[in-house]
C-alpha cells in the first residue's frame, strides 16, 4: 500500500529462523512476545513495543521465546529507495528504538493498516516517511512559529483537493519540496499527518451536510470523497464515536 509492504506475522513458540537477509530494508515492529536477534557480532532482545530497522542485505538470525510472537513489518520498495535517494538517505546500518516517536508513529501505522479505509494509503505514506525521516536525521529541538508559506501554500492545496486521492508526492511537488520533509513539517505544525486532516475535512463537511434532511448518507458519502456509504460509516464511527445516523437523528431532533 502506497508503495510499502505491510505484513504482520505470528511465530509460534520456540521457532527458530537461521541467518538470511533481505533484499529490502525494513522495519519491525514487535506486537507481541519476546524474541532474540543476532547480527554481525552483536545481539539483541526485541520485546513489545521495539522497532527494529533492518537495512538491505543484512544478515541475521532470530529465536522465538516460550510466546506466541507477533510482528508488523513495513518494508519500503525499490521506487520509495530511488526516490529517497534524491534529496535524503535512509541509513545503512542496523538499529532499534524503544519508547521514542518513531516507535509511537509504527504503533499507529500498524492501527491504520488493521482499520483501512480510503485515506488509509495517504495516511500510512506519511507516517512511513515521518519514521524514515525519525531515523535518517539526528534529534533537534525546533522553534515553534508560524508555518513557512510553502507549507501553508501546501495545506490550503490539501483543503481544496481533500476529496480527491491525493498523494504526498504530488504535494510536494506542487510545492517544491521533499516527502519526507512535508511530512514531518505538516506533523510539527498541525499536529496530524496530512491524510488524517484529509480524514477529518471529510467528515466535517459530512457533518455540514447532514443538516440537510433531504440529502441521503449515500448522496453524502459519495460527495464527500468516499467509496461508498459502508466506508464513510465506519470512517464517522472511527472520527466521531457514533454512527452518521445517530448523529444526524440527534441534530435533527434538536
């Protein structure tokens, strides 16, 4: 999805993966059990909650504990490492986080990918790239003021396309900047990736034309971006914490 492969798997108890590698880098995000990795000459202790970064062709072995093991993995495609390797880099060594953004960005990257829906593909290219961003640069702190005009130019395009299928790329392009960089700039200043906004300018102009008792919830969810009226419900449901109908039964008893 979005150029990334997502694949969560379950590693029964005591299994044991000899050395192999990857042709892509990846990263790992462990859900459940515990686990020991060996890489190079070194070892490590994966638990829940760690994100591993694999790079390419890194060899390693793995033992599963007395758990059942469940892990995440997001590996970034050939296409995604061509174009990184434009204005960025993702690293070439092997790593792994605990408790840090880029371990809270995963965990809900892996709650995107268990509860899809149309923006999914906008919402998962973003947090892949704040996550390579995470890694690939060293930790700053940064100013608070207002956003550059770029970004502002960047969100008002956002807004007035928010029911289309946008991609960050095209975004980026629009304004003349890197993914990544749009990525975690959008994050600083408004506090959601870009597809999240687009998930939440959906369903607020939803909520606008609700008010309209003559303009059913297909008519709306169709005008709204979304495939149908079984995705706009459950993507109300997830946003709002009640059903359209409900809500739209409420209003209008009002």
């Amino acid at each position: 999805m979005a150029g990334f492969g997502l694949t969560e798997t379950i590693f029964p108890p005591h299994f044991k993966i000899p050395q192999h590698s990857h042709e892509h880098p990846y990263f790992g995000l462990v859900l459940g059990g515990t686990y020991t990795e060996s890489y190079g000459s070194k070892t490590r202790t994966c638990k829940p909650s760690t994100l591993v970064y694999h790079p390419s062709d890194e060899v390693h072995s793995q033992y599963f504990y007395q758990s059942e093991t469940r892990l995440f993995r997001i590996e970034v495609s050939p296409p995604w490492l061509n174009r990184l390797s434009e204005r960025a880099s993702i690293q070439n060594k092997p790593a792994d986080f605990h408790d840090d953004i880029a371990c809270r960005l995963a965990s809900r990257l892996y709650h995107e990918f268990r509860e899809l829906d149309e923006v999914s593909p906008l919402v998962i290219e973003g947090l892949v790239l704040e996550i390579i961003g995470e890694i690939s640069r060293p930790s700053k702190i940064l100013s608070a003021g207002l956003p550059p005009r770029w970004l502002d130019q960047a969100r008002e395009m956002i807004h007035a396309r928010s029911f289309e299928n946008l991609t960050l790329s095209q975004v980026a392009r629009t304004v003349d900047v890197h993914p990544i960089y749009l990525a975690r700039e959008f994050r600083r200043y408004y506090r959601c990736t870009v597809g999240e906004y687009i998930r939440r300018r959906r369903i607020e102009e939803a909520c606008r034309e609700m008010i309209r008792p003559e303009s059913s919830l297909a008519q709306i969810a169709v005008a709204c971006g979304f495939h149908d009226q079984s995705h706009f419900s459950k993507t109300f449901k997830r946003v709002m914490n009640t059903t359209p109908a409900v809500y739209r039964a409420r209003f209008l008893s009002r």
